[in-house]
C-alpha cells in the first residue's frame, strides 16, 4: 500500500483540529432564496451539513457545491470538519445544485412533431417558441412561481391600463462598461420612455439577478422614486423557470404567466408587451416579447442610441389596439412607418378639404 502523500497528510491535519463543542447557525443562499441550517455541531463535518442543507432544499449532498466553503484556497472536502474551517455563527454560504427532479426534467426527450405540421428546422427559433410554451411540465413551473413566488408591491395596478414589462441589463442600462457613476451608463432617452409609456401602461421591471441589485440600479438610474411615473413591481431571477429547448438546451426564461396568474383580472396575453434583449426569455410567451437592440459600449453609443425614442412611439400607437397577440412585435418599426404614413396621408387630405372653395350657399342672402 502507498503511503499517504505530505500533502494529504498536511489536509488531514488541518480538518482535524478541533475547538470546543459548540453550535452554529448558518445560512445557505440558494436559487435567489435564503434557508437557515440551525443548531450544527461544530464537531461535525462537511458531510453533515450538506444533509442538513438536502432537508431543506432538497438537493442532494453529491449535487451540492459550497462555493465559498473554503480551507486553504480550496473548497472543504466532505470529511472536513466545521471547527477546522473556522466559519462563524450567522455565516452566508452559497450553494449551487439543482434537484434531481430539475436535472430529469432537463433530460425529457421533447415530443414528437405532429404529422404533417410544417417547421422551417428543427432549430429554428419559432419551432423552439411553439414547443416549449405548451409542455404542461413548464406550465407546472409557472404555477408554482404563482403560488409560492412573493410580490412586494410598489403601487397598485390602474383599471384599465396595459402592461409594459422591462428588462435591465443591456435594455436599460450597460451594466458592463466602465464609468464613474451609474448615470452614465443609462440608456439615452430612459427617463423620457418611462413617463411617456406610464400613460397607457403599468411598468414592471424583470431582471434575472438578484433584487437587491435590481433595487440598487432602480436608485442608481433615479427611476425608483421619479415624480414623472411609477414602477408597479420588481421581479428578478427567483420569478424565472428553467426550460428545455431543441435549439438552446436548458435555459432560463421569464414566464409572463406568472405576472397574469397573479394579476388575472388586470393583465392577459392580449394587453401585455415585454422588452428583453435577449430573445430566448420570451420562450413562453413568444407573441409577447419584443426584442430590444441591446445597449453596450454606452460612451461610444451614448449619442447615436435612439432606440427607446422609437420604442415610446411603437408603445403609444399599439396602445390603441385591444388584442396585442395579433401583433408581430419583430416588425414593430415597419408598423411605425406605416402608422406614419397613414398620418401624414390623413394630414395631407385634411389640408386639401380646408383649401377646397366652398359650394355657393343654395339660397340667396337677404
């Protein structure tokens, strides 16, 4: 047999030391949720706790990966013992794993195509959007975003009013470019939309990261708290469900269902638009998504970007249609075009009718 190595001796050693017994309360930070792992001995190992942390999230400890569960750089081997890692009460550790449910839904062959149903190719992405958005198995995955996912409210909905749904990274804001202020990577025009689209719809912000960021660039852009118009809500990534496509494998995606199941008296597929620049986040509701040109290198781009100007006038001119699904949002500037032209030809015939000379009267004036 070979005798163990002077670095694993070494690694040995270090998860063995021991303190005297005591208990630790941790939390574990996992899919955008926090969960309390109370009352751990810390003469317990690696091992232990992620039993803990399987009870209440359901992961099983061969899927779990502490990622900042370290001990010299690395991250601490099952048999490690807590006490020698040295973590304190009340300590964060962050988790990533996906149950195994998740993981066998990942791996569901999709259905076979109907006979005698046309599709351009198997990866095309109206084949991917007419699939996925039917499967009761993703459908199950919103219901349960309804049931169990909580709102906090920012204002009530208005009677009446659409739905407009944002996006924020690379829509509203170049989260990547380097600036000394978050001001000057804003979208040209942001501020100017908003107010102009607040009139006919309720504004929701979906962006899949965590709220706290979300809520820290809402402060940043100044559109948490604008005089000129409200936001209804925020949504981030815990909203989101996992799909499986043909063309794209498993992805995340914003399931407008879980907006209209929790408002179903308000908003519907009919009166609801969403701006991302990422196309594949409208997988469940590909009539309901418009796909923004995304706005990066804001310095270089700063003065030429116009896109949410043109996007305030698609906004009010669609406003006037009840039934948005019979919409095709990708040809949304060809629609403003021609909603221009039926304007200016209207304008042209109204000045043509007030220069026409009028008739006589048919009677005479006394």
């Amino acid at each position: 047999m070979l005798a163990p190595s002077l670095d694993t001796l070494a690694k040995n050693m270090e998860c063995e030391e021991q303190s005297p017994t005591s208990s630790l309360d941790i939390v574990i930070k996992w899919n955008g949720n926090d969960y309390d792992v109370k009352n751990l001995n810390t003469n317990s190992d690696v091992k232990t706790l992620k039993e803990e942390i399987f009870k209440c999230t359901g992961v099983r400890p061969e899927r779990q990966k502490l990622t900042n569960l370290r001990i010299s750089g690395k991250m601490a081997p099952d048999e490690c013992l807590l006490n020698a890692i040295n973590i304190k009460s009340g300590t964060k550790i962050m988790m990533v794993g996906s149950k195994e449910e998740d993981i066998a839904e990942a791996s569901v062959v999709p259905p076979k195509r109907e006979k005698g149903r046309k599709c351009k190719s198997y990866d095309s992405e109206e084949f991917d959007e007419e699939r996925v958005d039917k499967m009761e198995i993703h459908l199950a995955k919103v219901q349960n975003r309804v049931d169990n996912y909580e709102i906090k409210m920012l204002n009530d909905p208005r009677p009446g009013k659409k739905l407009l749904v944002l996006d924020i990274d690379y829509t509203l804001f170049d989260h990547r470019s380097a600036a000394e202020s978050g001001l000057e990577l804003m979208r040209p025009y942001l501020h100017d939309f908003l107010e102009s689209a607040y009139e006919q719809y309720d504004i929701v912000i979906w962006s899949a990261t965590d709220m706290r960021w979300i809520e820290r660039k809402m402060a940043v852009l100044n559109v948490a708290n604008n005089a000129a118009y409200k936001i209804m809500f925020y949504l981030d990534n815990a909203a989101m469900i996992t799909v499986h496509t043909p063309k794209y494998g498993v992805v995340s995606v914003k399931p407008l269902g879980v907006i209209w199941g929790k408002f179903p008296e308000n908003y519907n597929k009919h009166n609801t638009i969403m701006f991302d620049d990422i196309r594949r986040n409208f997988l469940m509701n590909p009539k309901n998504g418009l796909k923004i040109r995304p706005f990066r290198e804001a310095h270089l781009n700063w003065e030429m970007d116009k896109e949410l100007l043109h996007l305030s006038v698609y906004l009010y001119e669609i406003a006037k249609i009840d039934d948005f699904s019979k919409l095709n949002h990708r040809n949304w500037e060809k629609f403003i075009k021609k909603a221009q032209y039926k304007k200016e030809k209207r304008h042209k015939r109204d000045r043509t009718d007030n220069n026409e000379p009028k008739p006589p009267d048919s009677q005479p004036k006394l």
